[in-house]
C-alpha cells in the first residue's frame, strides 16, 4: 500500500524494549472491550485464515515487498471450508448427500455425538485449512460454518434442482458470510462513520460501491503487508489469557506449557474434542440474555499473560508474539506508524499518544486505538488500513454480492429482516 516509503529498521534491542513494556491490564472491567464480545477475537482469525495462507513463510527469507505471497485465495469465499471442490478435495463431502459438507463423531462418548470436525485416525482434522483445528475455539467455529452449509442445503433442497443444489448453497453460505464480515464483523472494529466512507450505499437504488483512497491494484487485488502483517494484527491484543467454553468445564487456558502432559487442562488443538467440550456460543457471543458472554479485550498496547511468553510448541526461545509481530514487521519492511500514518493524512502528534520517535506500525496501530478510542475500536490509521482491505477484497472478487448484485440484502431467516449477524448464524446452524 506505501510501498514508497522507507522502511523501518529498529534495533533487536529496541523491540524487545517495546515487547517487554506489553505488560496486561487487570481482568475485568480495565482491559475488557464493553462493546465487543469475544467470539470476534476467533471470527477475525478464521476470516484471516480464509484471506491468507503461506505455508513457506519464514522471518528469514527473502521476501515480497508488495504482499505476502499467499496460497488462499484473497476473497472471503471461504476456501478454508470448501477446500478445492467436490472434485479435488472429495474428503471433506459426504458422498451420501454429495451437496453437504461431512461433520465429524466424536469418539470419546457413547453417543458418538456429531460435535467434531471429520478427523483421520491420528485426530487430525480432515479440513481445507490445517491452521483453523489450532485450538478448540476455531475449530468449533470452522464446525459452525460446516453446520451452516449443511443447513444452508437442506432450506434450498426442494427449492433448487438438484444438480444446481451445491453450488446455489455455497453462494448463499458465502454472501451471508460476507455480509457478516462487513456489516456484524468490521463495522465493530471501525465504526459505522468509516466504514460509510469506504463502503457507500446509495440511498435512491440501496446499491453499495467500495471508495478506496489507499489499497488499489493493477491486475488483481492482494493482501498488503501492511494489513496482514501489522494493522490486521490487531486481534492479537484482544485474546483473553482464559476462556469459559460451556456451562459445565472450568475455566481453561488458550495457551499452556503444559501441551502434552495434561491435554485436558488447556484449549489447545490438533486433537479429538473430549467428551463435554462442546463450546456453547452463549458464553462468547451475546446470544440470550440469560449469559452475558465474556468479552474480548480492548484493542491496545497490552497482550494477555500467555502471548507475552509463548509455549516452545509456538516458540523455542519463549518470546512474545508481540516481539514476533514486530521482528517480522520488520523483515518485511514495513515503514513506521508514523510514516503510514502521515501519508494517510491521520497523523496525530506523538505527544498525545504518549509516544517518543518513530513506532513499528503495529504498535502504532494499537497505541492509536489505545488513546483515541480507549481500545473499543480501531483508530484512523489502522481502522482504514483494514476496512480498505477487506471492502477492497469484496470488490474485487467477481464472484462477491457486492459485484454481482450490489443492492443485495440477506434473506436467511435473522433477528432482524434485511441484515444477517454471527449470532444469526449461529442460529441458523443449529448450533446457538
């Protein structure tokens, strides 16, 4: 996106000084978000994982200046889940019902419930993204998005010819889930002000059209290191140290030393879902007013316990993921937040972000939040960054509602006619 500006090259030193200082807030009401329930932390890491994939990526190699160079598709078309079609992925179809995506048992009960992702006998999930079975939060929503699609075909099963069925249900899934990305997902990190800027609806013909000042392309759209590696980063902010997942387990943390000793003490993934760990969205998306969900952190300069101080399975040496963000910010030649920030012409002075010199962008990016907005949402410079990204990768996807039919609004059953949320579909799935 800036790729005229300088890079910025801060001493090893310098960062882990910067790292160092990421220290978490209290818990409760000090460093929870009051406006975000935590289930978006793992909404924007499976949108994530449905934007990009690097299965090669190193912090040492030589790199793209422009944009990583990714194996998934740039769209929100939802690739992870549907692999490479019927035909060249048949692993993830139930050749019973060849229109529906396979749900896995879980072994562990008598039941033999239909609670698990489709595994091989190793327990690893059988699914067109190895990265969303990481821990059990996202593999039990790439589950939901299964359970979607499956229900998704049996609403059109006798509304739609048979031969027509797959396909008219994987365009259905995909718009809704788009809608979702845009108008439940984004407008929660940027604010409906922005994304009214970059996302304009006419009032007359209720057509929206992408407005983008920053984030262009010459042949085809791609994913900007500035958002992959730095502004989209923000979510890592957000992680809680711990999660409740349903009404009948203890409190369990997202990340652990302790990996193979006591599997069943931490939420960690690439395994068989144990008897009772079905998680219960209720506790992470404010679905009935019965269970106020637990809420994901603000968006700010601090990291949860656990990501400053990694496992050896994610890291040998025990860095922070905060460390990591920035070395790799770094390689990647990333200028600086304030250079970004000064070339977008959202610039605010260092002195009110209580900031000294120049900043790596991802830091930036949440110091911004952190001051602006008291780490409920994205400022200026990070919140463009990503609203222009991921507007700008619905518009250029041939294949979007947004090029297909612009005016288009949800028709699945919701809470509300004319608009669709995760907690509808949630809903829809059978699985709220």
């Amino acid at each position: 996106m800036f790729r005229e500006l300088p890079a910025f090259a801060p001493s090893d030193a310098a960062l882990k000084a910067l790292a160092d200082s990421m220290a978490d807030a209290p818990a409760g009401a000090a460093g929870d978000n009051p406006d975000l329930a935590s289930g978006y932390t793992y909404l924007g890491q499976f949108v994530d994982h449905d934007i990009t994939f690097d299965p090669v990526s190193s912090l040492d190699r030589v790199n793209d200046p422009d944009a990583l160079n990714t194996f998934r598709t740039p769209r929100f078309d939802l690739d992870s889940l549907y692999g490479r079609g019927q035909a060249d992925s048949p692993y993830l179809y139930d050749q019973d019902d060849p229109a529906s995506l396979l749900v896995g048992r879980n072994t562990n009960t008598v039941e033999h419930e239909l609670v698990d992702l489709p595994r091989n006998q190793q327990g690893r999930a059988l699914i067109g993204d190895p990265r969303n079975d990481v821990h059990f939060i996202v593999s039990q929503l790439h589950l939901a998005f299964i359970r979607f699609h499956n229900a998704v075909v049996d609403h059109l099963r006798f509304r739609v010819e048979p031969s027509s069925l797959f396909e008219e249900a994987r365009r259905t899934v995909t718009w809704h889930y788009q809608w979702v990305v845009i108008h439940d997902f984004l407008v929660r990190l940027v604010g409906a002000d922005m994304l009214g800027e970059v996302l304009v609806t006419s009032k007359r013909t209720g057509k929206a059209r992408a407005d983008l000042s920053f984030f262009t392309w010459r042949n085809k759209p791609f994913v900007p290191v500035e958002f992959s590696a730095a502004a989209y980063r923000f979510g890592h902010s957000m992680v809680r140290g711990e999660y409740r997942i349903n009404d009948t387990l203890e409190v369990l943390p997202i990340l652990t030393d302790i990996r193979v000793a006591n599997p069943l003490q931490h939420l960690g993934g690439f395994r068989t879902l144990p008897k009772g760990w079905t998680v219960q969205w209720k506790h992470l998306f404010d679905i009935d007013d019965a269970t106020a969900p637990q809420l994901a952190r603000r968006m700010d300069t601090k990291l949860a316990e656990p990501m400053r101080k990694l496992p050896p399975a994610i890291d040998n040496a025990r860095r922070s993921l905060g460390l990591l963000n920035m070395l790799r910010g770094r390689s990647l030649q990333l200028p600086s937040g304030q250079a970004v920030a000064a070339a977008m012409d959202t610039e605010v002075p260092n002195g009110e972000l209580g900031l000294t010199g120049e900043t790596p962008l991802w830091f930036y990016v949440l110091r911004e939040a952190e001051v602006l907005h008291e780490g409920r949402q994205l400022g200026p410079t990070g919140g463009r960054i990503v609203a222009e990204v991921l507007v700008g990768l619905l518009k250029g996807d041939p294949s979007s509602f947004l090029r297909q039919a612009p005016a288009w609004k949800p028709d699945l059953p919701s809470a509300k006619a004319g608009t669709f949320t995760m907690v509808d579909l949630l809903g829809f799935a059978g699985v709220a």
